[in-house]
C-alpha cells in the first residue's frame, strides 16, 4: 500500500473538509491521544515562568492570564 505524504496545512485543510460530524469524531480521536509528553512540557515550562517572574521580584501565582502573557512577551523579546 502507497504511503501518501502531506503537509500539517494539508492535513488540516482536508478535515475542514470533512462534514462537522466527522470533524467531530476527528477531534474526538486527538483527544484520546496520550499527551503525557505535552503536560510535562506544560508543567515544566510553567515552573520556568515561576522562577523567572520570582528573580524579578514578581509573583507569577498573583498574576492574571494577561499579566502572564505581557510578562512572557515582555522576557522572550529582551535582548541579550
């Protein structure tokens, strides 16, 4: 059987293709995929910010989503 190679842009062009009951089932399968890995790297990147925002005298846990946001922003764009 031939193996058919496609592009993530391609992949999620042909599921908005699919009928919304099928988009559906798609979207199903995705989330009874272990994600284990992903909540790892979640976690881990969390305690990061953590420690960054506390060397800066912030505290991450008393910060709102936006707060977060702005100070994520704010420390990936500082220069060297």
């Amino acid at each position: 059987m031939p193996t058919l190679t496609l592009t993530d842009s391609q992949v999620l062009q042909l599921v908005k293709q699919l009928p919304q009951q099928q988009q559906i089932e798609v979207f199903k399968f995705l989330l009874s995929q272990n994600w284990a890995n992903w909540v790892c790297l979640s976690r881990d990147g969390e305690e990061r910010a953590r420690k960054v925002a506390s060397v800066r005298s912030q505290d991450w846990d008393a910060m709102t989503e936006d707060e977060r946001e702005k100070f994520i922003e704010q420390v990936l764009h500082e220069k060297d």
